[in-house]
C-alpha cells in the first residue's frame, strides 16, 4: 500500500511539470512561427477563424519539438525536487530504490511514446497538410484595401487610383484621379473629379466610388494608323463606378495539390511512394544506359575502321580527314564540336535529374524513419532526464531549465545535423536519422546506472580523490 501511494505521489510530481512544461514550449514555438511570417499575416483582412485555424494547425506540427523536451524538462524537475527536498534519501532509507521510484514514469513514458508513434502516423499527416494549404493562401492573399492620402494605389486589377484628402467621416474623399489600364494601353483612359463618396457594398465584394465634378479624358488609339489619336474630354457633374474586390477575398487552394507531398504521408502511403519513387529511377537509369550505348558505339568501330587520329565520327559515319579539303575539315570538325556540345548537355540534364529523384527518394526515407524517431526520442529523453535530475537533486524552472535546455539542443543539432546528412546523400538514413539517439542512449544507462547507485558522479572531491590515487600510482 506504501508503494502505490509513493508511485501516485510521484505520477502527480510529474503530471503538473510535464503539461505545464508543454504547453509553453508549444506556446514559445507559437510565437516563433508568428515572427516568422509576421508579415504574411498582417495588414490583408484576414477572418478570425482562419488565423485560428492557421494557429491551431501550426501548434500540432509543432508537437514532435516540443514534447521530448516537455518529457525532458519534466523529468529534471520531478526528481530534481524529490532529491532536493531530501525525499528520495527518505525513500532509500525505506527500502525503495530509484529503479522502483522510475516504475510508473517508464510505463507512463512508453504509452506517451506510443501514443506519439499514432499522433506521428495519423494526426500529422493531416495537420501538415492543414497547414501548409491555409498557409499558402494566406501568403498568396492580397493586403486588405487601404487606400491612403497623397498615395497611389494599384491592388485594383486593372485600375490605378490617387485620392487627395479623406475627410474624417471615412466616406468622402476629394481631388480624385482614377487611370483605367483596363484596355492595356497606357494613360489614356484618366478620370479626375473634384470629390466624390467611397464606401464598400453590403457584402463587400464591391468598391463603390460616386463622382463629382469631374472629367473623363479618352485618348482613341488607332493601331493600324498611329498618326491619328483623337482626343475626347467630357464633363460630368455626377459619375457612378464600381470596382471588384473579388480578388481580395481569401481563395481557398484544392487540398489534393498538397496531399502527395512526403510530410502528407503516413508509414503505408511513404512505403507505396518510396517504392514508385525507386521503380521510376531504376527505369530512368535503365533507358540512360541504353542511349548511352547507342551514342557512344563510335569509339569500337572507330578503332576497327582506321587509327583514332586519321578520321573523325560525326553522325555515325566516320570522315578520312587525310582526303578532305580544309573547308571540309572545318565544316565537320564544326559538327562534331556541337554533337559533343549536345551530348554534353544531356549528360548533365540526366545527372541533374537522377540526383533530384534521389534526394526525393531520401526525403521519404527520412519521413519514414521521423514516425520512429519522435516516439523512441521521448524514452531516451526521460532516462537521461530523471537520473540525471537525481544526481543533481535541484528542482524548480533554475538548474534544471538550463540543463534540459542543453541537452535538447545537443539532441535537436545532432538530429538536423544526421537529416540534412541524409537528404544530402552523405549518410545512410538508418543511422542518420538514428544518430541522436545512438549518441544520447548510452549517457541515459549512464546516468541511470550512477543514479541508482548513488555514484558521486558530479562530486568534486571524490573527481580529485580519484585523480589524485591515479597520479599515485603512476609516479610509483
């Protein structure tokens, strides 16, 4: 009864560190996105809903950085105060190793993982999706209309417009040109007026614009005789106009255009492509190796023909230069200068394209390894957390912050070092995408095995203790 009440003592220790800790990871991520495209957002009208919907589906993709280093912080946190507030001795003392204290965090800690592996495999593939398709449209959307004084405005399709002064009721405006590109040729539709009234209709798909006072100037352009272009002016006292803001409106992409994409993919759909992906290489490489044969058959029959330097191959016939005359030589030495060209530039169309296809199929490769990685990465996380926050015995967001800080950061350079490896062709991906774990793995065993053995593994006098018996032994 002692041992389940201990374990929910420290199940409630390590709940309230690890949502806090979360979701203001998740919140600082957050924040980060909205800087970064700060001025995409801004100033185009947006709805709510839609910068809602943006925010939300930005926040899961976010998942995969914050939660191992929520599971991390957490971790450092929960044992760092039992060792600080002298629990952990009392439960040493009692007959409770630290193994036993860790029980229920492991098994909590192996079902965070597997539910990561399902929100990996199920939820973010929908999520990416989501999100880059709001994205897109976001950042293709328009700036909302704000025409300014003095400023000329041309969001408008199709029309360029200068207004002089708004007057403090928001509805008129004064000295008023208007210049209409709309037939493409030029200033020669301009409309002046002296003040008129600007207001958006009800549904706010329309920019209606009442002159007065005003002039139409039209300069007729005829293109099949230049020299003549007449010139009409007309007088209006009142002028009616209308402008379309359809354009303004938020048009939302197809979703299907995005869903191909790796990071839209879950294990069975990356395993499908990957697989397409290599069968059209390996027929890309095969056709490649058949042309390639066929063009550079010359250099056999060259050799059965006649020695390589008495005649030359242009077009699979080969010249004797000995019986041309000097424009003939020239003519086919031209020929096959840009046959060479030709070939030459084929060969690196080819490599091009071979090293695109391979580093598309190394970008799903890598997707599919990410879906493992997230949730083994939090297990490794918590067994270099929770020793190591034993060892220390600080709690609190001090210490431990600066810690968990640290070593997500070496986790986090050490992953996007192996990914970018991987993708560039420089590492296999298993170890490649692996790599962070391989590396972090072993310092969990070892803070585990020094925690629960109680190793002075950052007391001082027990490192000079030990250096000092080494200098010993060597000086005898």
């Amino acid at each position: 009864m002692t041992v389940k009440k201990i374990y929910l003592l420290v199940l409630r220790s390590y709940l309230g560190p690890l949502v806090l800790t979360f979701f203001i990871a998740l919140f600082i991520l957050v924040m980060q996105f909205l800087w970064k495209y700060i001025d995409d957002l801004v100033g185009k009208g947006l709805e709510w809903h839609v910068v809602a919907h943006l925010l939300f589906y930005a926040s899961t993709t976010f998942v995969p950085l914050a939660l191992p280093l929520a599971i991390l912080l957490s971790s450092l946190m929960t044992f760092g105060n039992l060792g600080e507030r002298y629990e952990l001795v009392a439960m040493k003392s009692a007959g409770i190793s630290l193994a036993t204290l860790m029980r229920p965090l492991i098994v909590l800690s192996i079902l965070i993982s597997i539910g990561a592996f399902f929100f990996s495999n199920n939820v973010l593939p929908i999520s990416n999706l989501k999100f880059r398709s709001i994205l897109h449209d976001v950042r293709q959307q328009k700036l909302a209309l704000n025409i300014r004084e003095g400023i000329f405005y041309d969001d408008i399709d199709g029309f360029v417009m200068r207004v002089g002064k708004k007057e403090s009721d928001g509805v008129t405006i004064r000295d008023v040109i208007i210049y209409d590109h709309t037939s493409r040729s030029g200033n020669t539709n301009v409309t002046k007026a002296e003040w008129g009234k600007m207001v958006q209709s009800d549904d706010r798909n329309f920019l209606e614009l009442t002159l007065y006072n005003g002039y139409n100037y039209d300069e007729k352009i005829d293109r099949k005789n230049d020299s003549k272009r007449p010139f009409q002016r007309t007088f209006f006292s009142e002028q009616f106009r209308r402008f379309d803001l359809s354009t303004f409106r938020m048009m939302r992409t197809d979703e299907s255009l995005f869903r191909n994409h790796y990071a839209m993919l879950n294990l069975d759909q990356l395993e499908f492509s990957t697989d397409s992906l290599k069968e059209e290489m390996k027929t890309k490489i095969d056709h490649i190796t058949r042309t390639s044969l066929l063009a550079y058959t010359f250099l056999e029959q060259a050799d059965s023909l006649m020695p390589i330097d008495s005649g030359i191959l242009v077009n699979d016939r080969l010249y004797a230069l000995k019986d041309m005359t000097k424009e003939e030589k020239l003519q086919i030495i031209e020929k096959a200068l840009t046959n060479s060209r030709y070939g030459r530039s084929n060969v690196e169309y080819d490599k091009n394209d071979l090293n695109e296809r391979g580093e598309l199929i190394r970008k799903h490769q890598v997707e599919w390894h990410l879906k493992f990685t997230l949730s083994f990465a939090c297990l490794v996380l918590f067994f270099v957390g929770a020793p190591f926050g034993a060892i220390i015995r600080k709690g609190g967001l001090g210490l431990p912050l600066v810690i968990a800080v640290v070593f997500f950061v070496i986790y986090h350079v050490i992953s996007m070092t192996g990914k970018k490896s991987v993708i560039a062709g420089s590492m296999d991906p298993v170890l490649g995408m692996w790599l962070s774990s391989i590396i972090l793995l072993p310092l969990g065993i070892l803070f585990t095995y020094k925690a629960t053995n109680d190793s002075p593994l950052f007391d001082v006098d027990a490192w000079v203790g030990r250096f000092t018996k080494l200098f010993q032994r060597l000086k005898k």
